[in-house]
C-alpha cells in the first residue's frame, strides 16, 4: 500500500515539474508591460505557460484599486483580469 502511494505521489510531482511555466524574453516583457499599461496596471511577476499555448501571465499587477493577477493571449491582448 506504501508503495502505490509513493508511486501516486511521484507521479504527480513528475507532471507538476512537466507543466511549470517559463520566464518570458526581454521582448516579451516590454510588450506585456505596455499592454499592462493600457489598463492602468504595472510591474507583476510575468511568466509563459509551457504547453505551448502561447499564453502569458502576470501574478499581482499594481492596477487601480489593488492587486490583480493578468492574462494575456499570444498577441498580448489581456484576456483576464482577476483581483488577487
């Protein structure tokens, strides 16, 4: 029974490792933060998913009213906006 459970337990931190995001280009940066800007928002900690689906993330943006957390598509067009 032990065994199975640390079967189950390494198999999930294999897949988590698998989806981890990465750290976006300097490029990418400036345009994330210039679409940021177009909302009222700033700064974040910005990161790109990895399963290839081209989006991008900014975990507690400065905006308006508080923190939020961002996302935006492969064109860097915001597609959510949440509070944090």
């Amino acid at each position: 029974m032990k065994r199975i459970g640390l079967m189950i337990c390494g198999l999930t931190m294999a897949a988590s490792a698998a989806f981890a995001d990465d750290k976006v280009s300097e490029d990418e940066g400036k345009k994330i933060q210039a679409a940021l800007a177009a909302w009222g928002c700033s700064g974040g900690e910005m990161e790109k998913e990895s399963e290839g689906s081209g989006v991008f993330e900014v975990d507690d943006a400065t905006c308006k009213g508080g923190q939020y957390d961002v996302k935006l598509n492969s064109n860097f067009a915001v597609t959510s906006i949440s509070r944090d």
